[in-house]
C-alpha cells in the first residue's frame, strides 16, 4: 500500500462561504428536496424569518411578508433595518450581527450570527435591501459571492429589511416548496408572538390567544376530556388537556423557535405535570397513565439559550437566567403552582382529569398480561429475523458530524417478492425492510389490546419501536410500499388505519410517507425512461420518436433488484402523509373505514379514474368481478 504523505500542503483554510457549502449540515441540518418538513430548504426559510421575528420581540414591526412562488422565496419584514453601512458584512462575514450585542437582543432566537449567511452561501441567487429612514442598501449574491453592492440611497419604503432567495439546485437536487409545511411554521411563529401579522401567499396568519389558540388548531375540541388549561406567567405559557387519543403530543417552543425534539425544557414541564397531578390527588399513579392522551404546550424566553445544533430543534440549556436558576426548577415552580391552583378552583375539570387517568390505568392493567407474551413473541421473531431486515444505524440512537439526528427510513411491503427485490437493492446502512404476510387487519373501532394480540401489528410496532410512543422510533421515515392496485391500495389503507388509530403523533409529526414507483418502463437500444404516470409515459415515447418497448409494472415484485435501486436511491419519490391541524381523525376513520354507506360509495365511484391508454388486453376484467371485488373491499 502507497505511504500518504502528510505535509503543508495538506491543510486548508476555507472561508466561510466554501465551508458552508462543504458541510451544509452543520448549518441547516439535513437537505432533501421538500418532502420532509425538516428538510433544508424550510430551514432556509426559517432562518431568515428567524430574524423578522427577533424584532418584533424587540417591539419593532408588526408584520411579515412571505412569498413563496417557483422555488424562490421573500421575505419582508418591517422592524428597523439591518444599519446600511453593515448589509454586506451582516449576510456575508461569519461571527458578524447584532445578536452578540445582548442589549439589543435579550431573548433572542439566533446568537450565532450565521443563519443568513448559510442561506446566502446555500441560494443560487441572494437578494437582500434594507430601509432606514428614508434611505436603501441593496446588494445581491450567487452561491455567497457578491454579484451587485449598490450605494446607499433614497427610498420611500417604510423601515424593513427585504430578502429574496433561490436556493441552490446542485444542493438541493428536485427541490420542491410544500405551502403546508411552511404554514404550519409560520402559524407557530403566530401562536407565539400575539399580535403579529404573517401574510403568507395572500393568507394572513394571527392569533390573540397564543398556546390556547395553537392547541385548539390542533386538536379537535369535541374529543378532548375537558376544556384546555392556559396558563401564562413572566416568559413562560403553557396549555395542556386530555384527549382519546394514544400517545402523548406536545409542542414546546424557546424564544419563539419550535424545538421539535425537546429538551430540557420540556423534560422538566412532562415531569411538573406528573408530580403535580400525584401531589394533587394524594395518589402515587403510575406516570404512563397520567400522561397517556394528553396533548400540551409549552413555551419559555430565556437569556442566551443553548441549542444542540444550528437548527435549534433541542434545548440543551441548564440555566434560564444569570441568576443562576436553573430551566427545571423555573418550570417545575411554575407548573406546580398555577395548575394546582387551576385544579382547585375548576373541579369539574378536577374531575375529568381523574377519570381519563384511571380509565388509563384500567387499560394498561387489562393487557398488562397480553403485553407481556406479545413482547416474548416480538424478541423471538427478531432473533431469527422473520420480519424485518434491519438497517445498520438508527434515526434515535446515532447522530451525524453535525449533530442531527441520521436520516433512517423503513419500507412496509407485503409479499416476499416486493420485500426480496427491495432488500437486494436497499441501502444496509440507513434502509430497512417490513414485510407484511397477507392484509393487515382493519383496526378501525378497535382498543390498543388488539396490537398486541396480532402478531403482525405487534412486530411493526416493536419493529418501529414505538411500543411507548414515538420518542424511541428507529427510522425517521416510515414507508409504506404497496402495488398500485386495487389490493395494494387496500393494504396502504389498512396500514394509515392502523396509524391513525393508534400512533397518530407518528403521522402528525411527519414521519410516514407512501413510496412511488413507476409504473412504466419505456426505452429502445440506447435509453430507458422510467415513467411514473401516462403522461410522463407519453413524453417518453416521443423523446424516443416513438421507437419504443413498452412495460407496464404490475406489481413491485416484477421490478428487479438492479432497478429498484435507481427508485429507492438519491432519486427517491416519496408522498408524505399529510394532516391539516384541524383534522378530525374520528371522522376520517369513520368515513373510510366504517360500516358501509352510499356516501362512500358515491365518493368512491366519483374518484375511480381508469386510464383506458394503460390497460393491456391481459389486464381487461370482467365488470361483474370488478363489482364484487369493490363489495368486498367494502366489506372488509
């Protein structure tokens, strides 16, 4: 083996920009092309509106403007302006801003002084313009290099700073804005910061009631056990009630930033709800039970905070002040407080909140017994690896160099064919593989007792580790992976059932996703195109001038190995699974999966689109069958 040499010529020094881009994640995370709500490009977003928000907090500027259209993005805020004299540096120079300045900004956001320049580093092209007192700076960048640094002069504009970017396509390859995602951010930023106007493609966000209004957003009223709690005191807010639901649901939130996976705050309000709740009844309950259907928030401003990573998604604060107080006693003395007081002078929801307890209580000890010989079972089965073909790391028990978590993904298939293609071109790192013997059963209607008495449902979810709650889960993307016909729509079906019913923070949190594969392969000697829909089919023929082999996939097991790894590669087309806050879960289930009714079977008829162009000769039913088939589907 050649000896490598180690010298001067070795080392290099980056500036900020080349370093930017070398290590995007240590910047914004993970990068994608828009199916995750995490992924970079709404980070981008975030980072500059990070900045909006900072002033008005600060008491400046009591609107926003955001435009997304065409992959760009701008945003428009009306605080002070960034000082004219300083636009460049504040976009291009890292370590440069005024959030080091602590007088200027006490609870701020961001202290690293980086976020816009990763943006601008990160866009293709960067605009930005600020407005003070009658006065403009204008200066404008390509991949953080300056391209326009205008003098300063005369504006009519009010006070403000404007920014507009691209975000960088050989970065974020097949890049895509979701307005969903990005809404349901900025509504965050709206709950958060009462009185703040957020105008977001024509759609103006505002709420007067902060944590009440986000909790009522996300839950529907009609099933909770009692009305919300709010509780506010000096930079702390907190909301929280009991719904049917299983699992646990929190938001929690640090100076106005949505600190998706926790941290030291919220451990600490998770804990104060338990101890205040045993210290209010006089009962030791088992904490599962307490905290079991209960959906809350949280949201505390403290000096200087401490995050895991650049993204800001974790607390890793201890102090909330230079007092020396630390963010669990803060919490803690809060919560104890004003809830136990709460529940003294509302005993109707005093009494509410101890019947959900104790029906928790009498559930778990119901399958206590049944839990136990399904874990015995569930060990077993992953001994001799029945189910599942694991991946080599995990999204809850590694992380990457810059500190967030790995991006894992686990494909639910059903039949040894999909599972065998799939498992052969799958990446072992970071791709597992499910799979399903048969029809998952219907879960509509049924308790929690029922996962555990299944054998399938019960390795899915000892497979996801998910048993107590989403926390543990091992894939950052669950995907389903199914025919494209009428049996594998049935099992995509019954698997969203299946979540709904019992892990609906999995969905809610953005975590499943639905796999598409193409449904033609169209090529000649020389190319092959591989097409997703009839008119990507068409487009195909005609790049090829019409001299064409044709093959319609029937079904994911007809799709080799070799080629599988082209669709479950850097080209991956995924679906998320999409919840809109105020959707009734109850309804949903009931509606698609309850006894038979003729509005559902109207919707269905409405909905059956059958492209005459794709079906063969071999692929031609006979009505009648068609018919029975869709009764029995039904029925099932």
């Amino acid at each position: 083996m050649a000896e490598v040499k180690y010298t001067e010529d070795n080392i290099r020094s980056l500036d900020w920009k080349e370093h930017i881009r070398l290590r995007p994640g240590m910047y914004i995370g993970k990068l994608g092309d828009g199916t995750s709500a995490d992924d970079g490009i709404y980070i981008l977003v975030k980072e500059i509106v990070d900045n909006c928000i900072d002033e008005f907090v600060m008491g400046y500027g009591k609107k926003i403007e955001i435009t997304i259209e065409d992959g760009s993005a701008r945003v428009r805020d009306y605080g002070r302006g960034i000082p004219l004299g300083k636009v460049v540096d504040c976009v291009s120079k890292i370590n440069t801003g005024g959030k080091y300045d602590s007088k200027a900004f006490k609870k701020s956001v961001g202290l690293n002084g980086v976020g816009t320049k990763a943006v601008n580093a990160l866009s293709d092209h960067f605009k930005v313009q600020a407005f003070r007192d009658g006065k403009t700076k204008l200066a404008e960048f390509e991949r953080g290099d300056i391209k326009l640094n205008q003098k300063i002069g005369k504006s009519k504009e009010p006070n403000g700073t404007l920014i507009e970017f691209v975000p960088d396509s050989s970065i974020f390859k097949n890049f895509r804005f979701r307005t969903e995602y990005l809404e349901n951010q900025l509504w965050n930023y709206a709950y958060l910061n009462a009185g703040l106007k957020i105008h977001i493609n024509g759609k103006v966000l505002y709420s007067k009631n902060g944590l009440l209004d986000l909790l009522t957003r996300k839950t529907n009223v009609e099933n909770l056990r009692y009305p919300i709690i709010h509780l506010k005191g000096d930079d702390i807010e907190i909301a929280l009630s009991h719904g049917s639901q299983y699992g646990e649901e929190y938001y929690s939130f640090v100076n106005g930033q949505n600190t998706t996976q926790g941290g030291t705050h919220l451990a600490a309000y998770r804990e104060a709800i338990v101890k205040t709740v045993r210290d209010h009844y006089g009962k030791n309950f088992d904490s599962k039970d307490i905290q079991s259907a209960i959906i809350g928030a949280i949201s505390v401003r403290v000096e200087e905070p401490v995050f895991e990573s650049q993204t800001k998604t974790k607390l890793g604060s201890i102090h909330v002040a230079p007092n020396g107080a630390t963010v669990r006693s803060f919490v803690m003395d809060f919560v104890k407080s004003q809830l136990d007081n709460y529940l003294h002078k509302n005993k109707e929801v005093k009494e509410a909140l101890l019947k959900r307890i104790q029906q928790s209580e009498r559930e778990r000890k119901e399958i206590a017994g049944i839990k136990k010989l399904a874990n015995q079972r569930a060990r077993k089965a992953n001994i001799h690896n029945k189910k599942l073909r694991d991946c080599r790391v995990h999204f809850n028990d590694k992380r990457g160099e810059e500190g967030t978590k790995l991006s894992t993904m686990v494909f639910i298939t059903e039949g040894d064919s999909a599972s065998g293609s799939i498992t052969k071109a799958r990446n072992v790192q970071t791709q597992a593989v499910f799979s399903l013997r048969g029809k998952p059963l219907n879960c509509f209607g049924l308790t929690k007792k029922v996962v555990y008495q299944n054998e399938e449902l019960n390795l899915l979810q000892h497979a996801l580790n998910i048993e107590d709650g989403i926390d543990g889960l091992r894939f950052n993307q669950v995907i389903i992976a199914t025919d494209a016909d009428v049996d594998g729509m049935h099992i995509r079906l019954l698997l969203l059932t299946f979540f709904l019913q019992f892990f609906p923070d999995l969905v809610k949190s953005g975590h499943l996703y639905i796999l598409e594969t193409p449904l033609f392969r169209v090529r000649d000697k020389k190319h092959t195109h591989y097409c997703y829909s009839e008119t990507e089919k068409q487009a195909a023929i005609k790049k090829l001038r019409g001299k064409a082999e044709i093959t319609r996939f029937k079904g994911l097991g007809e799709i080799s190995p070799d080629e599988f790894g082209d669709f479950i590669g850097i080209d991956i087309r995924l679906e998320p699974v999409l919840m809109s806050d105020n959707t009734n879960i109850k309804e949903i289930l009931t509606y698609f999966m309850g006894k038979n009714t003729p509005l559902r079977q109207e919707f269905i008829i409405e909905n059956l689109k059958v492209e005459v162009d794709e079906i063969e000769e071999d692929q031609i039913v006979d009505l009648e069958e068609s018919e029975e088939e869709l009764e029995e589907l039904e029925v099932e």
